[in-house]
C-alpha cells in the first residue's frame, strides 16, 4: 500500500498485544483472521477495521442480514486508534455548536448535539445487546479550572450552553468545593461537568464488535491493505473487492490510499498509565463514578480511572510529520510522556513515585476545517466518515448508524443531520501543511505558558482556535 502500516508495523499476534495497554489487557490474542483470499464480491465493502467500519458493519446487518458484507482491514481489528485512545466515550464532536450552526442552523446543531448524546447510551445499549463487557461507567466529564484563566474560559462555555438553551442538565458550572468533592486535584477554582460520557476499555469494545460482525456473518478479510478505493472497488495485494458501495473507514491513515493524500491528516495522541493506586489513594483523589476528566488548558489533556484503578491519561503535544508520514516510532516520544507524567504528578501529588507500566500513541485523523462527517456519494457507491479529531469513540456510533441508513438508502432523523455530506477542503501540499500543524501545535502550548504568567485568556490560544472553531 505504498505506506506507513508497512512492513515494520507488521506484528506477529502476539506482539499486537505491545501496542498499548488496552491491546494488552483484552482478554484476546489479537491474532489476525484470514486475509482477502483473492478476488471477490460483495454488496457493501468497507476498508478499515476500526470503530467507524464496525459500527457500520454491524448496523447494516443487524438491519438487512442478507446483505453481503466485506471488511478489508490492513493490519488487525483494531490496530487503529479505536484500540489505543483514552477511553473517553463522549458526546463531543471537534466543532463547536456556533461552527455546526454557521454550516447549516441553530435546529441542525442542537440536533446533532442532541444526536451525539443519545449516542453515548447507544454505545452501551450495543455493545450490551452484543454481549460485550467493555467496563463502561457513565459517571460523567469533569474538566477542571486550574487558573484564573481556565476559570474564565470554563464560566464561559457554561454561558454560551445557556444560550443555547442547554441547561443544567447538560452542562454546569460548579463551585471549588463541588469540585474537589469528585475530583481532588491540585490548585482548583471550579469545573464544568457533563453527565454525557462513559469512560470504557475500548480495546475490549473493538475486539468485542469484530466477533459480532463476524457471528452476524460479515467477511473481516485481516492483514489485507487496501491500496486504492475506486467506485465499485477496493484495490488490494491479495485481489480486487468488487461491491456497488464502498467505505472508507481509514481516519488517521486516510493518507496512505492513492489518491487521498491531502483529504485528512494523522495528527499524533500520546497516553501514559499508571500501575493499579491503593484504594486509600483513590480514597483521596476521587473519581467514585469513573468520571472522565480534563482540564481548561489549550492544549488538551484527557484521563479516566479505569476498572483495575489506573490513571490512563493522556494528551497532544507529539509533533505532525511531513508528509502525512505514520511511523511505529511516532507513536512513542519520550518527551511527551515526560510531560504527561509531569502533569500527572502536578495534578495529584499522591502519584509521584506511582510506576508508569505503559506508553504508548497513535494517529487521530484530522479534516482541513476540523470538522468530523460522514457521507455518501449516490452517483458512485463511495462512502466515507472520519475527521473526529479526538473525539471518534462516540462519533463513531453515529457514522456507522448514519451510514447503515445511508447505504440502505432511508431518509431519517440520521441522515438529515448537518455533517451528513460535508465536504472539508483538502489540506495545503508540503511543506504547508507541516508548518501550519506544528506551528498551531505549539502555539497551543506557548499559549498555556502564556495564561501561567498573565492570568489571562491566552491571545495566542484566541488566534490559533480562530482557525479550528
Ligand atoms: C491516543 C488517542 C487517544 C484518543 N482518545 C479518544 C478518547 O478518549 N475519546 C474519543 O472519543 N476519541 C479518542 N480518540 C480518537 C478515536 O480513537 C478515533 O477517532 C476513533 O477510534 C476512530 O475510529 P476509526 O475506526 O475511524 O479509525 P481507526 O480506529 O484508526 O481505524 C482505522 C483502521 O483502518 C485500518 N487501515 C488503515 N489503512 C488501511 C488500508 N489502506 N487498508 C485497510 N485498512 C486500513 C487501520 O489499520 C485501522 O485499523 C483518540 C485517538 C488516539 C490516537
């Protein structure tokens, strides 16, 4: 496939099992399934084994069985981001609800808002009816406020939901002390919660979907890159997929199919954990629910406490590379985790000295306007969904949902949902690109200095989100 999976990320099954924690905790030996056995047929091809070609998959047989259903996947079910993230099943998308709203209408936003949220009990509602033990817990987001800045910025987001009708319900604003009381970090002013999230081992609810496709009687073709997609089909080693509707489902890797080099970029997330705390630390720190967690800083940061008391906490700051390259390599930078840790150790003291066990990263996709769709082209059978930036594990559910719908060619609630056929610009050839990206990496970070010093909103961090929201 002319890429980045290339050979030296090819693992033998067991050594899927390195890739992150999740990988190495589900209880399963991540060894492939059969590749593509030569030329085939089918009525639905979808390239990728992640979340977004599962969900898909799944939906589309559980409402049509007797469609012909073919996944291609390069490397295993899973390998992707969809097996490495932080485990945040959340109801947000990367575009603010103004964003959303200038594409298309106030109505439209708040229904894709609305949409989002269900998604996050439909992920649990699914992932139960399949059987599948994922370590869900909906207690909720809270993202702290560590400055007088974070502090502005979290009293602002809570008065722009109200302007949108969004009560306390949704989102709200809570005192130090309501604060402390779920989450006792360093130096808190306040926070915002939304009960809209679950944290989830997503590495058990990848492998978990791929045995259901597979019972429902969906080809998963594993170690099978696609080369190309063209309408009608998927161009691999091992023989051509012909089927009348073919989805891509790559997300971060988009950029290693011929052809699509400039639709999405990877753009690199890291994460730490932390060995198991004593119950007497959790009985300091909090998180009683499993509630997910962040802070109001620029540049994002991400944890949960997991069913087997870790911290898995996570955040960006590893650099673009040109080309749109992906690397095993990239997913570990030292000085990433050093910072992750670090900021885990300012957040909670009581985990200095705690034994980080596992690092690791990967590639989220990202569209040139930051805004996440899913679609399908009538005239040409071709279907996409991606650019959820970090924020996929929920989205996802909607895409699949949205293009089972799509595929079978029924006009719905779903379908009619504003990011159904947005079309993002293509990204700037080189060396653009890689300016742009990291220079917009870094402006988040300086941007945090910046608030440490002053206090104040940052006005690097005003001119850098200008470009996203
Ligand atoms: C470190 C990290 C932390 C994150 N944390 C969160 C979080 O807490 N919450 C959240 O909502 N989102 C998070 N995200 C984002 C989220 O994980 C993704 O948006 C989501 O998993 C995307 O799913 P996907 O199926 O579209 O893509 P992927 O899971 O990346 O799947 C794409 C699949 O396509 C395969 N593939 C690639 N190229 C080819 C080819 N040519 N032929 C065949 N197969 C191919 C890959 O091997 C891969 O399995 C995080 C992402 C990362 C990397």
């Amino acid at each position: 496939m002319g890429c980045a999976l290339s050979t030296d990320s090819r693992t033998a099954g067991s050594d899927y099992r390195h890739l992150s924690f999740w990988h190495e905790t589900a209880p399963d030996d991540w060894t492939p399934r059969a590749g593509l056995p030569g030329d085939r047929d089918a009525d639905v091809a979808i390239v990728g084994a992640g979340f977004t070609g599962l969900w898909t998959a799944l939906y589309l047989a559980r409402a049509e069985p007797s469609l012909r259903i073919a996944i291609v996947e390069a490397e295993t079910a899973g390998f992707g981001a969809s097996g490495r993230n932080g485990g945040w099943s959340s109801a947000l998308i990367p575009s603010s609800l103004a964003k959303v709203a200038k594409r298309s209408s106030r109505e439209g936003a708040l229904a894709l808002h609305q949409a989002m949220r269900a998604s996050v009990d439909e992920v649990i509602r699914a992932g139960q009816e399949e059987g599948i033990d994922f370590h869900a817990s909906k207690g909720g987001t809270i993202t702290l406020a560590r400055s007088r800045a974070q502090w502005t910025r979290a009293r602002a987001e809570v008065e722009d939901a109200r302007t949108w009708g969004l009560d306390e319900d949704d989102v709200r604003l809570l005192d130090a002390a309501e604060a402390t009381d779920i989450l006792a970090a360093t130096r808190v002013r306040g926070a915002t919660y939304t009960p809209d999230c679950s944290a989830i081992h997503p590495g058990r609810l990848v492998r978990g979907l791929a045995d259901a496709v597979v019972r429902r009687g969906v080809d998963l073709y594993e170690r099978t890159p696609a080369t190309a997609i063209a309408p009608g089909r998927v161009v691999t080693a091992n023989g051509i997929l012909r089927a009348g509707h073919v989805i891509r489902a790559t997300e971060g890797y988009t950029a290693t199919l011929e052809g699509q080099r400039r639709q999405m970029v990877p753009v690199y997330s890291l994460v730490i954990a932390t060995e198991p705390l004593p119950t007497e630390a959790w009985d300091q720190i909090g998180l009683r629910r499993r509630e997910t967690f962040s802070d109001h800083r620029n540049l994002i940061i991400y944890g949960q406490r997991t069913a087997d008391d870790r911290f898995v906490f996570g955040g960006r700051g590893a650099p673009y590379h040109f080309g749109s390259r992906i690397r095993p390599s990239y997913d570990r930078v030292p000085r990433v985790f050093d910072d992750l840790h670090e900021t885990l150790v300012d957040l909670f003291p009581v985990v200095k000295g705690v034994e980080i066990t596992h690092r690791w990263g990967g590639a989220l996709g990202l569209a040139r306007d930051w805004t996440a769709s899913v679609g399908l082209d009538r005239g040409t059978g071709l279907g996409w969904a991606g650019g959820y930036v970090g924020d996929g594990v929920t989205t996802t559910n909607l895409a699949g949902r949205t293009l089972a719908d799509l595929v079978l060619g029924r006009d719905t609630e779903l379908t009619r949902l504003p990011w159904v056929g947005h079309r993002s610009r293509a990204w700037e050839p080189e060396p653009l690109r890689w300016l742009g990206i990291n220079a917009g990496l870094r402006g988040m970070k300086w941007a945090d200095h910046e608030e440490k010093l002053t206090g104040r909103p940052s006005r690097i961090a005003r001119v850098v989100n200008r470009f996203i929201h």
